[in-house]
C-alpha cells in the first residue's frame, strides 16, 4: 500500500491526504507494538530470573523424610556428623547405623538412579506410617522409637520418569543399600535383605467340657515378629469332623475362604503382607459341636500361619483340646437327667399329676437355673461364666449364689426381669475345680427343686507366662453420627474421634509398658486436612506429629483405650502433593494401630488438574527462555519495522510539500 501510494503521488496530488492517514494507522500499529514490546521484555526478565533461580514447591519436603530436604551427598554427610538434620532431628547416626550404613558407606557410595521398572525389589523408609503395608522398625535412639518400612513401588507416581535420583554403596552388613536424593535421604534396601519370623498361639476362649450342640470359641493370634514383612500371608484352621463352623471375628483386616472344614484366612492389603511387628494379631472362632459326636470324644485342631521368606508356624498343646460328654437323658422327655438321679427327672404336683421337671405345676410361677456354663477365660486364673433362667410366666430370681467346691465365693442380686446372670471368678491355685450355681427365687415364686447347675474347670498355671499385646482400631464421625467411620467419606469441619485399643491377651502383666515406638500414633497424614482438638493424655512430638502415652501397666486379660479428637480442615487445602513423599496430601486421611483406618475426603477441581499435569510434556526452564528470545525478537522486529515505515512517511510528506518529489 505504501508503495503504490508513493509511486503515484507525483501524478495525483491528492493521494497527500490518502498518505497522511496511512501515517496516523500506522503510528497507532508502532504503539500498539511498543506496548506489546514492553510486556514480552517484562516477562523475558521474570523468565530469566526463574532461569537463574529456579523455584521449588510450597511443600517441597515431607516430615516423614528420614533426613529432610537431602538432595545431594554433601546433605547426608552434613546431617550424619552433626547428627541433625535440617528439621532439628537428632537421630540420624542412629537410623543409618542400624542399616550398617556409616560415613566411610556414604562417602564410598555413587551416585545412580533406581527405575520405576524395577521398584517392585526395593523396600523404602519413612518416618510416617503409609497406607502401602508399612510396617514399624525399632530402632534404639530414634525419635519416637523407630521407622517405616513399606515396598518402594508404591512411590511409582510419575514424577521421576527416569528414576529416583539417589546414591548406592555396601553396608557393613554386607547388603546393597541406596539414599534417596529427591529431598527426603530416604534408605532404600533390597527385599530379601532381612527375614520375617512367624509365631502363632491359639486355645479355647469357652470351656473345655462340652456337650453336643454347645458352641465352642477358640482365639488364634499370630504375629510376624521378624525384621521384614512377609507376603501371601495367610491362616490355615482345619477344623475337626465333629465342629460346625459359625462365625469369626478379627482385629486386623483378613478374607476369609472355606474349603470343607478347611478354613483359611488371608491378610487383606498389598501382596496381603504381614509387616513385623511386636503385637500380635487376633482371630476369634465360633463353631458349634455336632449333634451325631459320641461321648468321649476328645477333639484337638491346631493353627498354621503362613507366608513367604520363612517357614510355616503351627499351634498345639493341650489348650487346644475340649473332650465332649453326651448328657444321659430322661426317659419320656429327652431331658437331661439332674444331678440328684433319675428319680428327679419329673414332679408330682399337689394334685397328684405327674410332668416333667421343666415344666410347673398349677399354682405359683416356678422357675429353674436352665444352664451354667464357662464362657471365657480372660487370664490363667480367671473364668467367667453365665446363668440362664427357666421361668414361668410371673416368676422371677431375686440373687444367684456361687459355690467353688461347695464353698459359697458370692452371692449376686439379679434383676427381676433378667433371664440370665455373669460371673468372673478368680482362682488361687492349680487345680480341678466344681463350680455350682443356685437360683435364688424372688418372692411369690418357687424354685424347681433338684435343678442345681454344675461344671468342672480345670486350672493350670503357665510355666512362662507371657505378654501379648493385641492392638485395634476405630474412627467415628461425631459431626455425622457415623459410629464407624472407616473408608467412609467426612466434610469439611466434621469432628472425627479415634480410638486406640491396647489390649493384655497373655497369661502375664504387661508392667510399665511404654505407649509410644510402634505403639504410638503417627497422625502426620490425619493433620494434612484436620486440626487437633483434644489429645487426651497423650504428647505431641510436634516435629514428627506423633502422639504417645507414658507408662501404663495392662493386668493379664485387661485393655485400655486412648482417645483423640480432630476436626477436618474447612476450607479443605487443595496443597500440591510433596516432592519428596508422592502419598501425600491426596485426599485421604490414613493411619493404623493395629487396624489401618482411613478417611476419605472431597477431593476438589485443582487437585484433579495437578493429578492431569504429572502426564504433559516436561518443558524445562531452558526451553521456556528459548521460546521467550524468540518471541522478543518477533515483536522487536515488527515493532521497530512500524516505526521504520512511519518515519519513511514522514519523509515522503516532505519531500512532496517542499517541490522535491
């Protein structure tokens, strides 16, 4: 346009006025570009600053990394001869020493990487608990008593395509080890480097003298009581020919599969593996004896557990083992016969009717002790029973007396609508006990006579009495009125309350146990989306987030409960998820004692599209200052080309008006 305009001005004076508003359109581009000039050299310099120095995430680093912030050798070896680390943490020599891994390891070791293709033979560390099978390590001199250990596989979150940068050395121990250097100085082991061990235990929880038809109640505990976690772990329970299986419960999470009399329970999480711990897991059995088992009969079963990387553990022993008894009954009614003989098995009514003695003769309401039985034994010494009642309508029992060998040991009011009573008695010595109860009759009632319930118990003090301690867990919403609370999903602001379960199963005290180590509470991942309310008696170790008790004395066959209460953030943070630990800030509030116990929140819009962002192209800070040169160079052309043809204008309308064109 310009030069058609300038060629054809000589012969058509006019196009002066054509040229000058050519000169306005264009002096109107050459600002526009100025100004577009002036913001692309304002985002080259912000993009060179970046270039220089480099920003890093909000939350770069976890509070569960071993040796917090560590990205390069020269961060491990600092933290190991001050024994400190960043966070103020000191207990690094203990950590790395426990592996076998001391300076000379760390200043011998290369760097390297390790591929996300082989993560599956890899066993990494972390100060907090995961929901990805960690398992507790005691390790003397660290805070809060030890680490965890859990499969480095389940870190495989795409944010090192080419491997976790880290170096790799020998232990003294004569294993391969690697130190994570991504900002946490996590230790990294090979699977296969330590050993699980297995131990099992399993006796009657109810008595062992049955009849056909009763329900027997046997309790296994297992625990891995090694230094790594076993895998495809599972429990193996055949039962004998003459048990009815019925129900069973557990304090850890278990799937449960039958195959005739066979039952096995698997261990419910990844590989279904069993971390090592000091506490021991529980299953309680109910089956029922069978109607066709003879009398004598001694029925005995035993419990295997296992797993990979060691050998299988059975039970066994005489705990094991209940001997039946078929109760002779009354001709007629198939009643069993009463202590006082056969000659009881009816009454003669006042009117010279004859019934059986379960039934009540016309006139005043009767009743009668209907059964006695063993129920639990919640130590050595101790048993606890159950009476139950036969009334007739309008009859009731005022008290039950107990007698130990014919000795009268207590005497309980009952309530008058009550049809049954309990009765945990504690023996002083071994031995073979007669335990009989008496039904005491309110009045206006009459007792039946000759209805006196009896058992025999046997008592054996253990030669080593042990400890065993069986940890459960649970999470009510109070907010939402959702008693159990686990895998369901809270609000903002609902009041969450744990409970912590440490219960005494052994046949010893547990006398000054210290609640903290693998029986604290690590709430790290708890307080990434609540806020503590109230933490009971327990301590805050602020640094690591974990709560622990002092001192507690547990009697044998007793437990005790802790209690903390939180309430979820609101607004809930949309935090990006930590460099140095992938699991978390992910919308799920994980913790366990015993049982894992998880919490799931709303996850919203920004977190979806940060979860998007971890598969786009990975566009450095070199390659983002390329395309900013490159587009400061476009627009400074075009700017400056503008201004160029402006002036040439400018000239033109010169030349014209003085006679020089």
């Amino acid at each position: 346009m310009f030069k058609k305009i300038v060629s054809n001005l000589p012969f058509h004076p006019t196009l002066l006025g054509d040229l000058g508003y050519y000169l306005k359109r264009v002096r109107q581009e050459e600002a526009i570009r100025r100004l577009g000039l002036v913001f692309v050299v304002l985002a080259l310099a912000v993009q060179t600053f970046s270039f220089l120095s480099p920003v890093k995430s909000t939350i770069a680093y976890s509070t569960g990394d071993i040796v917090y912030g560590a990205t390069s050798k020269e961060d491990i070896v600092k933290a190991f001869n001050k024994n400190k680390d960043p966070k103020g943490r000191t207990d690094i020599r203990e950590i790395f020493n426990y592996y076998g891994i001391g300076l000379d390891q760390i200043q011998n070791a290369k760097k390297t990487v390790i591929s996300d293709s082989d993560n599956d033979k890899y066993v990494n560390t972390s100060r907090s608990s995961t929901p990805a099978g960690a398992s507790f390590t005691k390790i003397p001199g660290a805070i809060d008593g030890g680490i965890y250990e859990f499969p480095l596989k389940y870190w495989n979150k795409s944010e090192f395509p080419n491997g976790y940068p880290a170096i790799t050395g020998i232990s003294t121990y004569g294993f391969r080890f690697w130190i994570l250097l991504k900002g946490c100085g996590n230790i990294v082991i090979e699977k296969g480097s330590k050993h699980p061990k297995f131990e099992i235990n399993k006796q009657l929880a109810s008595s062992a003298n049955v009849k056909p038809g009763d329900e027997v109640k046997y309790t296994i505990e297992f625990r891995n009581s090694g230094i790594i976690a076993s895998e495809e772990v599972r429990v193996v329970d055949v039962l004998d020919k003459n048990l009815k299986f019925e129900s069973y419960t557990s304090n850890i999470d278990l799937r449960k599969e039958e195959d005739g009399q066979k039952l096995i329970w698997h261990v419910k999480g990844p590989n279904n593996s069993l971390a090592p711990s000091d506490r021991w897991h529980r299953i309680v059995v109910k089956a029922t004896v069978k109607k066709s088992t003879p009398s004598g009969t001694k029925i005995c079963n035993e419990a295997t557990v296992r797993g990979t990387k060691t050998k299988d553990i059975s039970s066994g022993g005489p705990k094991d083992c209940i001997t039946v008894t078929v109760t002779p009954t009354c001709p007629g009614s198939g009643l069993p016969i009463p202590p006082e003989g056969i000659e009881k098995c009816t009454i003669t009514c006042p009117d010279g009717s004859v019934i059986p003695y379960d039934k009540v003769c016309p006139g005043a309401p009767q009743l009668a002790c209907q059964s006695f039985k063993e129920i639990a034994s919640p130590s050595w010494d101790k048993r606890k029973f159950e009476t139950t009642f036969l009334k007739q309508p309008g009859a009731s029992a005022s008290a039950v007396k107990y007698f130990v060998n014919d000795v009268q040991v207590a005497s309980q009011s009952v309530d008058p609508a009550a049809s049954s009573d309990f009765y945990t008695h504690q023996f002083k010595e071994n031995g073979t006990y007669k335990i009989r109860a008496d039904v005491i009759p309110a009045a206006g009632s009459n007792i039946i006579p000759g209805q006196a319930c009896e058992v025999s118990v046997v008592i054996e003090k253990p030669v080593n009495p042990v400890v065993r301690i069986v940890t459960d867990k649970g999470v009510s919403n109070l907010t939402q009125s959702i008693e159990d609370a686990n895998g369901t999903t809270a609000a903002a602001g609902d009041t969450l309350k744990y409970t912590l379960i440490t219960e005494n199963t052994g046949d010893a005290d547990a006398v000054n146990l210290e609640l903290n180590g693998e029986y604290s509470e690590n709430i790290a991942d708890i307080l990434e989306y609540a806020d503590l309310l109230d933490k009971g008696d327990a301590t805050l170790n602020e640094s690591t987030q974990v709560l622990s008790w002092g001192k507690v004395t547990i009697p044998a066959g007793q437990k005790i409960e802790k209690v903390f209460t939180v309430r979820v953030k609101n607004p809930l943070p949309a935090t990006p998820i930590s460099a140095s630990n992938p699991l978390s800030f992910d919308f799920v509030m994980t913790n366990k004692y015993g049982r894992e116990v998880t919490v799931k929140l709303d996850k919203p819009a920004s977190k979806n599209v940060e979860i998007a962002t971890t598969y786009l192209p990975n566009t450095g800070p070199g390659t983002g200052m390329i395309i900013s040169v490159i587009s400061t160079m476009v627009i400074a052309f075009f700017f400056y080309r503008s201004r160029l043809l402006g002036r040439e204008i400018e000239v033109v309308r010169y030349e014209f008006s003085t006679g020089g064109l």
